[in-house]
C-alpha cells in the first residue's frame, strides 16, 4: 500500500514500530482458538515436537529474509520480489498471487471468529457464527474496515495500541490460570496422545504433520516487516523486529498449549467450541473469564483483519507498479490508498463469506489451513532464492557457507511444511492458483511481452494438470471433508 500516512519516505518506520506490525499480524485469532486445534491434531509430546520444528524452521526463514533484505535491497517490495528475480515472471506472479490469496482467506477466518465470539452473548441471535445472521454482521464489518484504509492508514493507526492490550491482557490472565490450575498427573495421563500412552513412532510423526498448518498459520506474519520493508527506517531493523516479534510469541505459543494439558484432557480441549480459550477460561474462572477473553479476541480480531487487509492490498499494488500485476492495481485515491487493490480483495472475501452457512465444520478451521496452504509457495520460493543467492557467491564472501546451510535448512522446512499439508490441501491450493493463470496471460499480453520461457511453459502445463486432477477429485467427492461442502448437493441444486 502506499502507506504514505504511516511512514513517509523521509522518516519511516522504527524498529518498535515494525516490530508491532510483526506481532499485530502474528498474534490474531489463531491464538485464541490455538489450544483447541493443538489437541485436535496432537498430545502433549508430539506439540513440544511440532513447536520443536517449527521454531526452528522459522528461524531459518527468518534468516532467510535478514540475509535477502542485506543482499538484494533495491528488492523492497517483499516475499514476491524475491520468487521473481530468482525464478522469472511466471513464478514471481505465482508468489505474488499465493500471498494475496492467503491474505484475503485469512480474513474470513477472521470474520469467523468475531461472530463465534459474539455468539457466546448472543446465540440465539449468532450461534457459532455460522450463520446468515452472522453473514450479514461480517459484511457490515467488512465494508467498514474497507472505508477506514480508504481514508488512509494514519487514519487507524491509533487502533494499535487498543488491539495490542486486547490481546496481551487476556492471554497474561489465561496464561496465569492455566499455571495456577496445573496438575501434573493429568498432564502425564496421555503423553503421546494414543491409547494407553504407548509409543508408536508411525502415530507420533501424523500427530507432528497434522500439527503444521496449526503452528505455521499462527506465524504467518514473520514476513511482516519485509513486505513493509521499503518504508524502514532503517534497513538492519528489519531483521531485528522480526527476530523480536517471532521469540515473544514462540514463546506465548508454546506456554499456553502445553500448560493446557495439564488442565484438562487432549479429548476435552478438542471438544471445546470457538473460541476456545475462552471456553476453558470459563471452566477455570468462571464467566467472567469468557466475557473477557470474548471482547478481547473481537478487538484484537478486528485489528488483526485491518492489519492483513492492509498486507492484502499492499502486495498487489506493489506488483502492479512492477508489471506482475495488472495496472489497475496500483490506482491510488488522493490519501494514497490502493482503491483498486482493496475492491478486489473485498469482493472475493465477500463472496466466500456467502458460502459460510452451507460449511459443515468449523469454517474458521477450513478458512485458516486453506490459507495456511496458500501462503507455503511464497514461503518456499523465498527460501529457495536465499539457497541460489549463496551459491552463487563468489567463495571468498563472508559468511558464505553458514547462508548457504540456512539456504538449504529454509528449504527442507518448506517443501516438509508441503508434504505435511497433504495432497488435499495440495490441491485445493491448486484451484486458487490456477485462475491466475489467465491474468498473468491477458496482463503479458496487454503489455506486449512474451508469454511464457520454456520453463515457464512446462510450469503452467504441470498447473493446468494438477488442476485438471484436482477438478476430478473434487466432483468425485474426495474434498468435501476438507471444503466443508458437499459438491454434490451444490450440483443437486
């Protein structure tokens, strides 16, 4: 976005202030309802696993971008700037449009989540948030989050420090009665999350993949101060606000789920509805405790949706501006906001939010590992890039060997974090990737340049038959489960 009310060229951003867009982008809805997806995917010892991996995975991400940001930095516009001059304008677009995707999904899980805490004051009226009721509220806020960036970001800046308490406060007092209600017996009852705690390695490495989209989704947001990276002032704050974002919410990630073991079991934590800190606040405290944890979570929510409708637009408008979007994307109103960019993402999460009452399931759940899934091809390409810039060093540059060894542990991670998704998330990935397919096309073309490279050509031959494959299983039923929506009733009617 043309952030100009935020940080002007001439001053920009300081290291606390891109260290609160790192945090405000990490810390959102995921965590409140964190506690329950952990125990729906794992038991105690394979979460500290999966935290495990995580932690260091991202680390080497977060490297990654430190070592990009100081090599390559005329590339400010972030995480598609690097997929495109590593690996042509087909990739970069490709980047480019993950991130975008990833960004406006999220957003319905953020619409999710306001109305299933709404739901705990009104359920006659809201439910679990699920409903037409719930539709209705989500556009008005839609819209109006809508208005608020048009009028310009300096406009919603004061939020921050509302939706920063909102967040902190209620997670200080969860993490305080969770210490406090500990019992180690019950924390020690299902270690490994099977039956009769028996170790079986087959079991505990499922309970680690099932896990990755849960702890990747609450981190995406590292790359926070990379897309804004432009507006720094100064360029060595970047890596340092990341490094100090990602550390404090590591480690409130990792207090909170495995402490909430030893207050109750991994099937009673499953079971609990959205959003679910509240709920087991509830059993802890009494009501009080879900009255808190519920306004905290809609205001934090809520400035967690500006901050990602924020990203959302940024990204397109600095991909138009460089030719990997169309043009349009890069108009501007008289504040410097991206009209264009932030229609477009609307409309779609518009749209999607329509389907929300047919959703069998948790939608937030569906919503965040649809968006999780999106957002790994970024995450991989970059990692990739940081892997062929090292290499191609010459032998005698400092610190060559450890970025090469960060180049290639950023890599493992992303293509595990693919694999771990599984073939289904694969696939639905697929089907949001390949209508981009036809822009990028009709923008080469408007623009005069050629198509595809070779290699770009057998890429978009290997989307178009994943998306070919994709569409068959999708009519044959084999990713209802995973949509929430049977395809053949949508047919039927």
């Amino acid at each position: 976005m043309a952030i100009k009310q935020l940080a002007r060229k001439k001053d920009g951003l300081g290291l606390w202030s891109l260290t609160g867009l790192v945090v405000g982008s990490m810390i959102g809805a995921g965590i409140f309802n964190l506690v329950q997806g952990t125990a729906e995917a794992a038991g105690p010892l394979a979460t500290i696993i999966a935290w495990l991996i995580t932690g260091v995975g991202m680390i080497f991400l977060i490297l990654s971008f430190r070592n990009l940001t100081i090599k390559k930095p005329k590339l400010n516009a972030g995480v598609y700037s690097y997929a495109e001059a590593g690996f042509g304008k087909y990739v970069g677009f490709n980047s480019a449009w993950g991130y975008w995707i990833s960004a406006w999904i999220g957003n319905i899980a953020y619409a999710v989540a306001v109305f299933s805490a709404l739901g705990y004051f009104f359920p006659d009226l809201f439910g679990k948030g699920q409903n037409w009721a719930s539709v209705v509220g989500m556009s008005v806020l839609l819209w109006s989050v809508h208005l608020l960036i048009l009028k310009g970001v300096k406009t919603a800046s004061f939020i921050n420090a509302l939706v920063t308490a909102a967040k902190l406060i209620p997670l200080a007092i969860f993490l305080l009665a969770i210490f406090l209600s500990f019992k180690v017996g019950l924390f020690n009852q299902d270690l490994w999350g099977l039956a009769g705690n028996n170790f079986d390695m087959g079991a505990v490495i499922e309970q680690v993949k099932n896990m990755m989209l849960v702890t990747v989704w609450v981190f995406i947001g590292i790359e926070g101060a990379v897309v804004f990276s432009g507006h720094a002032k100064k360029r060595s704050d970047i890596i340092k606000a990341t490094l100090i974002g990602f550390a404090g919410v590591l480690s409130i990630y990792v207090l909170m789920t495995v402490l909430a073991f030893g207050v109750a079991t991994q099937k009673d934590l499953a079971a609990l509805d959205s959003p679910a800190m509240s709920m087991l606040l509830e059993r802890l405290v009494g009501p009080w405790g879900a009255w808190l944890v519920n306004i905290g979570l809609m205001i934090a929510v809520l400035g967690g949706w500006l901050a990602w409708t924020m990203f959302a637009a940024e990204l397109p408008y600095q991909a138009a501006k460089n030719k990997t979007f169309p043009s349009i994307f890069a108009k501007e109103n008289k504040v410097g906001a991206p009209v264009v960019s932030l229609l477009v993402t609307n409309i779609l999460v518009q749209i999607f939010l329509l389907t929300i009452p047919g959703t069998e399931g948790s939608a937030y759940n569906i919503g965040i590992s649809i968006a999780t899934s999106a957002i790994l091809i970024p995450y991989a390409l970059t990692a990739f890039y940081q892997l062929k810039v090292s290499l191609q060093e010459k032998k005698t540059v400092k610190y060559r060997a450890f970025n090469i060894f960060v180049g290639v542990m950023a890599s493992v991670y992303a293509v595990w974090l693919v694999y771990a998704a599984g073939m289904q998330y694969l696939l639905i990935t697929v089907f949001l990737y390949a209508p981009g397919m036809l822009v990028y096309v009709l923008m080469q073309i408007k623009n005069r340049k050629k198509i595809f490279t070779l290699y770009e050509l057998l890429l978009a031959v290997v989307v178009i038959a994943l998306f070919a494959y994709a569409v068959q299983q999708l009519l044959a039923g084999a990713l209802d489960d995973t949509l929430g929506i049977k395809i053949a009733d949508l047919i039927g009617q």
